[in-house]
C-alpha cells in the first residue's frame, strides 16, 4: 500500500526464492489498484516471509519528499481498514449531502452571502473527501492516482478559501476591524491561486508549491483565530458556533500540517479524523446558519416593520408637505404638483385664484383667530361647492389666496364661476359676530392664456387684480389686453429711474377761481411726465405702478421741490400752490418736520403751501400718523384740502375729526348734476351744505360749461376749477386776473397718451 502522488509510470520489483519479479503501471493501469483511504493498492502473491526484498520505481515522479506512507499490510487486515474507512466516508458523505440540501432548500430566495459561502464549503468539502479517500472512483475509476493529487491541491485551496470567507460572512457586522477582514479576504484569494499553482506540478517546483499551500492554511488559522477571540471578547454569539464546529477541524489539519512538515509520524488515525471532524463542522455550522438565519428573521421582520413604519411616516409627511396646516385642503407644493402634471400631460384645464375681502379688516375687529376662522370658513365652502365636480383641485397658496384646478372645457369653468358666485355674499359667524364673505376672483386658461404655470398664474394674478379694482367681490377672466397694459406699466417703471434723472417729471398748473368774481385765488399742481416716446403722460397712467415701486416716493418729493421752486419764483403769480401728497409722505413722525423745513429753505410761507389728500390716504392703515402729521402742519398754516371728497368711505363723524380746511367735490359729481333723474344734484346741495355748515371752503372740480359754474355758484360752492377755466398750463397767470368766458379755447392743449400702443 502506497500513498497517492504524482509521477509518469511505476514499477513494483520483488525478490524471492523463484527470482526477480517485476510489475510496471502506468497512469491507466491504476483504475483497478486503488483502496479506500487514498491508497494505492499492489497485490503480491508471494508470502511475506518467502520475499527477500521488495523496489518501488517511479518515472518523472513529482519528489520522493512527498511520498509520505508505504506499508506492506495482510489481506484480511486490509479488508478491515477498507470497511472502517468506507463506513466514515458514507457518514461524511450522508452529513454533507444533508448540510447541502438543508442549505439549499432553506431562505431559496435571495442568500445572504454567507450562506453562499457555506453552501461553496461544503461542495468544496465534500468534493475533497471523495476524491482524497478515492471514494469518488465508485462513479469514476480513472479519478486515482496522479490526477486526484492535482485535484485535491485545487479543492483543499477551494475549501480554505471558501471556509475562510464563509467566516467572515457569518459573524455579526461591526464585530471585527476593518483591516482583520480584508487580510482575511487576501488569504482567501491566495488559498485558491496556491491550490491552483500547487496542481501544476508541470510548470511549478511541487515541493515548493506544497510548503506555500501549507503555510497559506497555516496563515488562514491563525487570522481565525486571531478574528474569534476578538469576536469573543465583543461578545458575538455565532462565534461560538463556529468555534465549536472548527476547533477539531483546526486541530487536526494542524496535525496534517505538522505531519506533512515532518514534524510527526505517519497515522491513519490523523486522516480518518480529518473527515469526521469536516462532517462534524458541517453539521455544527448548519446550526450557526440555522441561529443567524433566526437572527437574520428577527432582522428582516424589525426591518419589515420600520419599513412599514417608514412608510406610514413617509406618507403623512407627504401628506404634510401637501396640505395647509390651517385649512386641511392642498397647499402651494400640491398646487404646483398638480398643474405641472395637468400642463405635461396636455389637460385642458382653467386656473381660479381667490383672494379673501377684506381679511385684515376681520384681523384687526376680530383678531387672528377670527381671521384663521375665515379662512377656514371659506375653504369649507369651496370644498362643498366642489364635491359634486370630480377632478377639481383646491389649494391655498398664500395668506389670504386660494387657487382652484378646474379641468374640462368652458362649460365646466362656467359652472364653476356660478357656484362660486353663489359663495359671494355667504354669512358666517365668529364669537357673536356676523359677517360674509367677499371673494375677490382672477382665472386664466391652459393652454389659450399661456402654455406654462409662471405665465398662467401671471395672467390669473392679473385678472385677480383686475377684480379687485372693479370693486372685489367679482370675478375676472384674464384678458390679453390687460397683460400688454401691465407690460406697459413695468415698461414705465423701469424709465421711471431715468425719467427723473432727466427732469421729465414736470409740474403745471390749473388755476383755482372764486365762482361769484372770476379771479383766480391759487393753482393747483399736476404732475406731468414729458416722456420721450409717449409724450405728456397724465398720472392717473403711471403713479398706480410707481407709487408701489420705491421710485414712487422720490418722485412725490421731486413734485415737492418743484412746487416750493415755483412759489419761490413766481410769488408774484402764485399766492396759493395746492400739492396732492400720498400716504407716504404723511406716515410717520418726522414727516411734518420734513415739509415746513423745506419750506423753510426756500423762504416761503407756511399758508402759501395747500396739501391735499384723499380720504383713502386719511384712512391709511397708517391714518394715526398721518393725522398727527396733517395736524402739525395746519397748526403751522399749511392748508389742508380733503380731494376727490365723496367717492370714499369717509363718515360725517370722520369729517369732523379731520384736519382739512378745504373739501374738493369730486369731478363725477359736478359731471352729473345736468343728468335727468339722478341724485347727483342732490349729492352736491348736501356736500356744499355739509361743508358750510362745517366752516369748510368747498371748491367743485371739472367744471367745463357756464351752467355748472352758475348752478354751483347758486348752490353756495365758493370756489372752482375745471376747462372752463383753463386747463393745466407751464406757466401760471397772474393772480386776481379774471377768467373770460371762451378762456378754455385759449390755453395750451396737452398731449394726450396713446394707450392703443
């Protein structure tokens, strides 16, 4: 009996009493000379006392180093230790089957990798044993001899790569360093590439390539080691699995290591134990994955619950950035979702934005939470007047705005705008207070008004702003002509900037005339704007952009400056300069101060100056200020006229409290004093009357024929302008000239707007 090795032929020489006897083998021949126990097997008939000597001769074998066992052994001993090693290899080969098909049948969807590498293992293990204990030459005769020593090099390399990585897979994450496991890595590799090289004793040196394959195993067990005391002092529970299944297997394969460095004898005993304790590892390791997959399950099923959790969350904060904290319907992120994915998948739909009446009117009678309340109140509505129109979407998109989604065609916007129509005028109640709700309506098409979100919602905002000067509570579809008069606004508002570097704001004058003499008493000053292209621009054209632009302001002080210039320069001319001031320049407390200091700088009287201003500019948020403001200034002798008297919302107890010393009919009054049928006649005998009774000069504006100057005169109206009179001139005439009848035709026409640009 023989240990397997490599080599080309082999020849058996024995000596006995009869002669020399020779038997030659070569590679072929070997199919029928093999024993269990990876043996070769020589059968001499000669008794063992009757041989002399016995010659073992070897063509190209790989070294004699590598021959580790020849043994003359009794054929019925020998059937003995056959049936010993075929009785271990059916329980190793039982043991690993099982393992493998336990491990194939269980977790068959997607592995964890280190059950691959298990199931790797143990193919490479079981491979090994067969071949190694010529098991396999059951099934293949021809796998003995030379070629399963190459195989076996290639499967032990396999099997100590495979268990090394299968190691490293199973222990639990972040129990050992970073460096342990990539040193484990790059044993694994050169495991399989030493097995590899080790197999080609062709090309490689064998007893070399023998000596690195061991010391590579030899490397491997120590960094195991190494890995699971670490692992046992981070207190991992599957390395104790492990080392209960591979502390025999070390032991043994360093008892292979150390008997093939010589360092021990030859015993059987080694090799039978190196199998059993291979199939003793894959039955403890099948109970390290049966506990990791238990953890694994615990795993999956806590992850399965924060993924459900997650969801939940992820839902509700979607829900969260979708809706309005205070109303519950969409906010502006779900406005924006939703018409983006209406405009790319081409739905014809119309865009409402709604604008809440008068809410910090509700803030400031009823508090915020009467405010909240009504806007809640509102969304409630809307989301009643939709229920039954699938398809609509409601969001609110800023304070006191909501935009509604409405897709269909016109018939459905026209629904639409009758329902909310019908919101318009709704009661609604907080804290004992009745009120209702005006809604302020803008709309725009998709894709007739604009063919992507920015300019739709431009258009609806235009329209919304459209409603809001037609008086609120009213509804607006966009018109294209509204969008090229705002062009031509912000085109204004950008020459605004270099109109005032080139003194293109001008001031002319209107004369202010006694009714009952003729004679002119003061002028009133009207701003002008000499622009390049459009010629003389009236204000009513352009101060309604302006004023909301920061030019705004400095343009109303450039008026006053050009006011208190003419006064100092024509005070011959001019013995009263009226100058329509805004709420800005009244709002706040060194405003007062600002004025009689420029008046001051120029020299001129405080009653030369007549300041006028609307009821809204009185009624300004800032309105306390701007009182105090008025006050001071008429307590210095500045006058004070109350303009456009009768198209506000001023009271009679407001006009008591006022500070003005003048009140200004509104020229729509004095228009409609001819007509048949109306109150404006009426209107007027009431204001003059009003205005007497109150110790207050009324002056009546846009008198244009003798009959309203004769008929006001009548009434009591002291005083009055208009184109009968003359119209805003450059120049002023001098004061106390009497105006002659025809004195309209005789002034200098000014240029009119062209708005049809």
């Amino acid at each position: 009996m023989v240990d397997q090795t490599r080599f080309r032929e082999m020849a058996v020489l024995v000596e006995d009493a009869g002669g020399l006897h020779r038997l030659t083998f070569d590679q072929s021949d070997l199919r029928r000379h093999w024993a269990p126990g990876g043996l070769l097997r020589f059968p001499i008939m000669t008794g063992g006392g009757a041989i002399r000597s016995l010659y073992l001769g070897f063509n190209r074998i790989d070294d004699l180093s590598l021959m580790r066992k020849i043994v003359a052994v009794p054929e019925p001993e020998q059937a003995g230790v056959d049936a010993r090693w075929l009785l271990l290899m059916g329980l190793f080969a039982g043991t690993l089957s099982s393992a493998l098909l336990y491990n194939l049948v269980i977790h068959t969807g997607r592995r964890p990798p280190f059950q691959r590498w298990y199931l790797a293992w143990v193919a490479a293990a079981f491979a090994y044993g067969m071949v190694w204990t010529n098991v396999a030459a059951y099934l293949v005769p021809t796998l003995v001899g030379p070629i399963a020593v190459r195989l076996d090099f290639i499967l032990v390399g396999l099997m100590v790569a495979t268990g090394n990585m299968f190691f490293f897979a199973v222990i639990e994450d972040g129990i050992l360093p970073r460096a342990l496991l990539r040193c484990g890595r790059l044993l694994a590799i050169s495991g399989v590439a030493l097995g590899f090289v080790a197999a080609a004793d062709t090309v490689f040196p064998p007893v070399l390539t023998d000596r690195l394959l061991n010391y590579a195993i030899a490397l491997t067990a120590v960094a195991v080691g190494l890995s699971c005391w670490i692992a046992v002092q981070r207190r991992s529970r599957v390395v104790w699995f492990y080392l209960i299944g591979w502390s025999p297997v070390i032991i043994i394969f360093l008892a292979r290591l150390a008997r093939n460095l010589r360092l021990m004898p030859q015993i059987d005993g080694v090799d039978m134990a190196t199998f059993a304790t291979l199939a003793f590892e894959a039955l403890v390791l099948s109970l390290a994955i049966a506990d990791r997959f238990r953890l694994v399950r615990r795993e999956l099923d806590a992850a399965r619950q924060r993924q459900e959790i997650d969801r939940v969350e992820a839902k509700a904060l979607q829900t969260a950035a979708r809706t309005d904290h205070l109303t519950g319907i969409g906010n502006r992120s779900a406005f924006e979702a939703d018409a983006d994915g209406m405009i790319a998948h081409g739905e014809l739909f119309s865009l409402f934005l709604i604008d809440v009446d008068y809410l910090k009117d509700t803030n400031d009678r009823l508090g915020h939470r009467g405010g909240d309340a009504l806007l809640k109140r509102v969304a409630l509505s809307l989301r009643e007047i939709t229920s039954n129109t699938p398809g609509i979407m409601i969001a609110r998109i800023g304070g006191d705005e909501f935009a509604l989604l409405c897709p269909g065609g016109r018939g459905e916007e026209a629904r639409l705008i009758d329902l909310l129509a019908k919101m318009q005028g709704q009661p609604w109640r907080f804290m004992e207070h009745d009120r209702t709700i005006s809604l302020s309506i803008g709309s725009a098409r998709f894709p007739e008004d604009a063919e992507e979100l920015d300019a739709l919602y431009h258009n609806a905002d235009l329209a919304l702003y459209n409603a809001k000067r037609q008086g609120r509570a009213c509804h607006y579809h966009y018109d294209a002509l509204q969008r090229l008069l705002r062009d031509l606004q912000v085109e204004l508002s950008r020459d605004a900037e270099a109109g005032l570097g080139r003194c293109e704001f001008l001031l002319q004058f209107q004369p202010i005339v006694a009714l009952q003499s003729g004679k002119v008493w003061g002028y009133e000053a009207l701003l002008r704007w000499d622009h390049p292209h459009y010629g003389f621009i009236r204000p009513d054209r352009f101060a309604d952009v302006l004023v909301a632009e920061r030019i705004g302001l400095r343009i109303q002080e450039h008026v006053l400056e050009l006011a208190l210039t003419a006064l100092r320069d024509q005070a011959d001319q001019i013995p009263l300069l009226s100058v329509n001031f805004t709420a800005a320049q009244l709002s706040g407390p060194g405003s007062a101060r600002r004025v009689l200091s420029r008046l001051a700088a120029y020299g001129l009287s405080p009653s030369s100056l007549c300041i006028e201003v609307t009821e809204r500019v009185i009624l300004d948020r800032a309105g306390a200020t701007i009182l105090t403001a008025l006050n001071t200034l008429r307590e210095a002798g500045v006058h004070v006229a109350l303009d456009d008297f009768g198209t506000g919302s001023a009271s009679l107890a407001d006009l008591s409290t006022m500070p003005v010393d003048m009140i200004k009919i509104d020229r729509s009054f004095v228009s409609g004093m001819q007509e048949d049928g109306g109150d404006t006649l009426a209107i007027v005998r009431a204001i003059i009357g009003l205005g007497q009774g109150l110790g207050k000069r009324v002056i009546a504006e846009g008198i244009e024929s003798e009959a309203q100057s004769h008929r006001l005169a009548a009434l009591g109206c002291h005083s009055g302008q208009g184109y009968l009179f003359g119209r805003p001139t450059g120049k002023p005439l001098p004061a106390g000239m009497a105006w002659p009848d025809g004195a309209a035709d005789n002034v200098i026409p000014i240029a009119s707007f062209n708005q049809s640009r």
